[in-house]
C-alpha cells in the first residue's frame, strides 16, 4: 500500500528553495528588471570602449587633435557655439582651451577608466583568493599571519601609496598600469576576508574532510572542493568591487596623481573641468554623468547578480514576506487567532460547527427538532 505525501501548495507559505546551476542562475537574473537594464547599459559601455577608434573614425575626429579655430581666446578658450560647441563634425562638443573632441575623448576615456578598475578587480580577485585560501587550508601559525598581513593591508591608505610609488616609478612607466597595480595590491583585503571565512566553513564538511584524508594535496582540495563553492561569493563581491575601482582611479586622476594628459580617462577629465564648470557645463557634466550611470548600473547589476548566484535569496524573501503578512493580520486582528478568539467567547462560528444554510449557531433549526 503506497502513502501519498501531500505536498504544501506553493501559495499556502511554502518554502521551496531554487535549484543551482546555469539556467537557474539566469533564469533569476532574467526576473529581475532592474539588473537586466543594467546590464544593457554596461554592455553598451564596454562595446563603446572597445570600439572607441571605430566611433571616433565615424565621427571623424580623434582625441589628440587640437582644434584652437572652435574656442574663443578673447574668453580664455571658451568653445565657440551653444553647448560647448555641439553640432554636427563634434557631436558632445569641443574641450576649453584645447578645442580637442569631446565625443572622442569620452569614450577613450571609457576605455582606460574601464580597462583600469577591470584589471584592478582582477589582481584583487587573484591575491585575495589566493591569500583567503592559504590561511583557511594552513595550519595556525601560517592563519595567523596571514590574517595580520591582510588587517595591515586594510590600512593602507591608496592616496599614500599613490603618491609613494609615484615618486620610486619611472616617468616612462605607463600610468595605467601603474594604477591598476596599486589599487590590486593594496585591495584585496575584502576578498581574503571573505575566501577565509568560507574556507573555514567548508573544509569542516565531509566530502573536504574525506578529499584530505585520502591523501589530497591542498591544491587539489582547493580546486576540487573548494573554489566551485567559492565562485558565487567570490564573482558577487568582485562584480560589486568593479564601480568602485572605477572611483577610485577617477579620484586619483582628480587629485592630479592618476592618468595624465594627453590620456584621456574621466577622471582626469574631472580634474581638468573644475575651472571651467561655468564657462562651459557640458565639459564637466558629460564625464560626471558617464561616471555616475556606470557606476549605478554596475552597483544594480552586482546587487542582482548577488541575488541570483545566492539559492537562499528567494526564499528568505518569501519567509520575510510572510512573516510581515501574519504580522499585519496580527496586527489587525484577522488572523487565525482572531478566529479562535471568537470561537472562545461565542463571537464568531464555533470551531468544527457546520454553518450551512438552514443550520443556525444555536443549532435551532429543523435539524434540532428531528434530533429531538
């Protein structure tokens, strides 16, 4: 005899957890709107930084040239024409002073600001996994120093070091490089942190223990066991990392110590548009907008990347979801303990009662007399 197990309908406050994988992972990521807007406004960056010769050669401009014939040097080389001379040869304009293309140089600069924060990302992911994974699978000794190199790390400041290897580099050394060098190495501090902390989870588990005690190396329960359980935290910080690298090299190309001219990034832009935010606006409003929608849509993206590589997301707010909902009707007496309050005070159908029609409460009824 087979006993059928109901199963609690999906409405009825059940907990269903979401399976993991690929088509999942996209399937959560597809629901959320927001992260799909912000995922088409990243690609439409990258592929403008990518792209950026090609865009400039259709325009027909290039991000060197000067143009001293579109600025007014009686104004101290205000661009010539409304909106910082927008028309139909520079289509955002032309710098101050210079009268180089703005439409050239924007994007350009997207492509150094972008190629700097990805390859800073990049060394942060590498040397914190590396570091997270060494103190969590090392004995204690090697646990502790490492986590004390990585505190001493956090409390680096990157302007000082900036400055620092500024005056040890080479002029020759190109600057891009050398700012995502430093905002790697003094970065990855958070990724350690967290690679640790859930190394130390995992390696507890009986499937790490039984690969450690087979003989395993380290190395191989680390790319075994171990880095396919990390991907997920690992891929969601470093995604929510990104913008801020972004604003970090701005920062520094702001405060002079970044990417230098004729190199166009926006930052350095930034920096060169303090002077003239009254003379001419859109040179400083067109790199700050840039700057601040990528910044928002990759802080949306990695919100919703967080949310789909993480299976308990949508459950924890199906939870949080009835939890207010039982609070509200709690609250408003409409909840199941109304009911039973009402039932214990004779306000209300008394519990197990069919309350048909031509049955009343008091159970007078034709029903009552054939009883008797």
């Amino acid at each position: 005899m087979t006993t059928a197990v109901a199963q609690p309908a999906e409405g009825a406050g059940a907990v269903v957890a979401p399976a993991s994988g690929a088509r999942p992972f996209w399937r959560r990521l597809r629901a959320r709107r927001s992260a799909l807007v912000a995922a088409v406004v990243v690609a439409l960056l990258v592929l403008a930084a990518l792209a950026a010769p090609l865009l400039a050669a259709v325009e027909g401009q290039d991000p060197t040239t000067y143009h001293p014939d579109l600025v007014d040097s009686a104004t101290g080389g205000v661009p010539i024409g409304s909106f910082g001379g927008i028309g139909a040869e520079h289509w955002l304009g032309v710098e101050p002073l210079t009268g180089r293309d703005l439409f050239a140089r924007v994007v350009h600069g997207a492509r150094v600001s972008l190629g700097v924060a990805l390859a800073a990302t990049l060394l942060q992911v590498v040397i914190g996994v590396a570091v997270g994974l060494a103190a969590g699978l090392g004995n204690r000794f090697v646990d502790q120093a490492l986590s004390r190199v990585t505190d001493v790390v956090v409390a680096l400041p990157v302007m000082v070091i900036a400055l620092g290897a500024l005056a040890v580099v080479p002029v020759g050394f190109p600057r891009p490089v050398l700012i995502a060098l430093i905002i790697g190495l003094v970065g990855w501090s958070g990724i350690s942190k967290i690679v640790r902390a859930r190394t130390l989870a995992l390696k507890s588990l009986d499937h790490v223990a039984a690969a450690r005690l087979s003989g395993w190396s380290s190395w191989q329960v680390a790319r075994r066991e171990l880095l396919p359980a990390l991907a997920a935290p690992v891929i969601t910080y470093a995604v929510l990392l990104f913008p801020g690298n972004i604003v970090v090299e701005a920062a520094l190309s702001f405060l002079g110590v970044g990417i230098k001219p004729p190199t166009p990034s926006w930052g350095q832009m930034l920096s060169d548009a303090d002077t003239w935010y009254q003379a001419a606006p859109t040179y400083l409003l067109i790199p700050a907008l840039l700057l601040f929608v990528t910044v928002l849509a990759l802080t949306v993206l990695g919100e919703g990347v967080r949310t789909a590589l993480d299976p308990r997301a949508e459950s924890r707010l199906r939870v949080g979801t009835g939890r207010k909902r039982k609070g509200r009707e709690r609250k408003a007496g409409t909840g199941p303990e109304r009911r039973v309050r009402e039932a214990d005070h004779g306000t209300g159908p008394e519990p197990g009662f069919d309350t048909e029609p031509g049955r009343t409460k008091t159970g007078t009824g034709p029903e009552r007399g054939a009883g008797a």
